[in-house]
C-alpha cells in the first residue's frame, strides 16, 4: 500500500502525520492501549471495509456469470480503496515514537503484534491491517459472515450498502475534513453498490422457487446481524448511527416487498464485533490475510 489522495466534494487532500486533527475529548482502551475515539471510529470504518472486501474478493473467478464475476470484484476494490484512506487517516492519528525523547506508544510493550505497529514501531496503514488481531479489529460482525452462496453474499452487500449510503451521506458533512472528504469520495461508489445489489436482491427474491428459498435461508442467516449497525459504540460520536435505523428500515421494507421477502420481526441481534468480540469466521479471514506479512515481516514487493 502507498499513501493516496482522495477527492469528493471537499478540497483535495493528503493525508500525512501532519494532517489537521480535531481536538479530542475522550479515549478508551483497547488491548491495553489508550485511543483516542477519533482513531477507534476510523479504525472501525476501515476494518468494517477491508474485511467486506475480503470477502467478496473470493467471488474473484467463481461469479455466476463472467459480467456479475466483473462487477463482485470491482465492488471489492472500491472497498478496499475505502479502507486505504481510512487506515492512513487512522495511522495519522496515532503518535509514533520519537528517537529523541523516547515518547510514542512503543514505551508501553515491545509487542508489535498488539498495537499494529510495524518496523521500529512505526505505524502504518499495513502495520494497523496485517499487525492487529481479532480482538483489536472493530469491523460489524455482518461482513465477516461467509459467502455461503451468491443469494446470502448479495444480500449482505445490500443490507450493508443501504446502511453505508446513509451513513456517509451524514459523515461528508461532519466538521472532521479528512472524513468528511473519503465519505464524500466513497458515497459515489456506494451509490452503484445499493443500486447493484438491491436489483439482484430483487431478481433472486422475485425470481424462481430455487432462488426465492436461498433468499429466504440468507436472511435467516444474516437478519441476527443487522441490529449492530445501529447500536452506538463508546467511539461512535461523529454521526449517531441510531438516528439512522428509520431510513434503513424504510428502504430495505420497500425493496423486501417488490422481491416478495418478508422482513424478520422479534429477532435477536447479536452484537459485540465493533468492540472486538467476533464470531470464529474472523479469525480464519485474518489468517488469510495477513500471512504473507505475518510469515515475512515487512516484506516488500
């Protein structure tokens, strides 16, 4: 990874360690490092990214049709890009340590693994995705959920879709200008994200008894998840996700109804992947992912 610019509505801009960075008021703790909620949100918006990503690049190759193989993977690489801007921006925030003075969070623990930081203690948007474990990353416990078949991934793509669209449509305007500038960057590819998957949400809900029952297996399967999104972590000040369940459940309402799903009622949510508790289908994800650098640290290509 290299460090990138982003455009959207707001001025251009680079994210570096001397970005302006909003005061902060509060910090939590997590693995025993004190964050502040600023780095935590960010670290949250990548992680929830990055591992969607992942997930869906295993379509890569295996799409139902050359044209849907194509589109999978072109949504796993706006992702991907997505989470980019926000490691860097969240790797920004974070004080590495000085060689003069000794300061930076390298003081705490000689233990790489559980700060994200890399060589030297320097930390990175590589050291914050391939350097964390499960406990340490923040991601809804919705993305790390299996592919299983094309009817359950499309469904997770839009039921996360539907939510990040409002979500950024809030955050472009947050008083934050780096967030501000990757939600406004990121809401146009979302944009083509709610649009793609809500159409096969549609075919496959409307379409053959087969896919109208793989429909309905995959929200039995996914709906548990869907609560999370909108329970408010300690970090979670910028925008108040609560505010946007209403709009959500209008939305997906009206697309169930035209696929002629029925939208689950009384059902328990589970939660706990914003504050590092995860379901076991995480940690074979990290496996996956952070091999190489885990096997040869600070490879380069």
């Amino acid at each position: 990874m290299q460090d990138s610019d982003f455009t959207g509505s707001k001025e251009k801009l680079k994210i570096t360690k001397s970005s302006k960075v909003p005061p902060e008021e509060t910090t939590e703790f997590c693995e025993g490092w004190e964050r502040s909620s600023r780095e935590a949100y960010t670290l949250h918006l990548a992680d929830t990214t990055l591992i969607l990503s992942q997930r869906n690049s295993e379509w890569c190759g295996h799409g139902p049709i050359l044209e849907q193989d194509i589109a999978i993977t072109n949504i796993s690489l706006d992702l991907l890009g997505q989470a980019r801007n926000f490691y860097q921006y969240a790797a920004a925030l974070t004080p590495n340590p000085s060689p003069q003075n000794g300061e930076g969070r390298n003081t705490l623990t000689p233990t790489p693994s559980l700060k994200g930081e890399g060589a030297g203690g320097e930390v990175t948007e590589n050291s914050l995705a391939y350097l964390r474990t499960e406990r340490e990353y923040k991601n809804l416990l919705l993305v790390e959920q299996p592919n299983s078949d094309w009817g359950q991934t499309i469904l997770r793509q839009y039921l996360f879709s539907q939510f990040q669209y409002l979500l950024y449509e809030k955050l472009q305007n947050s008083n934050d200008e780096q967030l501000a500038a990757i939600a406004a960057k990121a809401l146009k590819e979302t944009t083509y994200h709610l649009r793609w998957s809500r159409e096969w949400v549609i075919r496959l809900g409307d379409g053959t008894p087969e896919s109208h029952q793989r429909m309905l297996k995959a929200i039995d399967e996914l709906w548990r998840y869907t609560g999370e999104m909108f329970e408010a972590a300690d970090y979670e000040t910028i925008v108040d996700v609560s505010l946007l369940k209403n709009d959500w459940s209008q939305k997906v309402n009206d697309v169930f109804a035209e696929a002629t799903l029925p939208v689950p009622e009384n059902v328990f949510m589970q939660t706990g992947g914003k504050k590092g508790m995860h379901t076991e289908h995480l940690g074979y994800i990290l496996t996956e992912l952070q091999y190489l650098q885990r096997t040869y640290p600070g490879c380069e290509w």
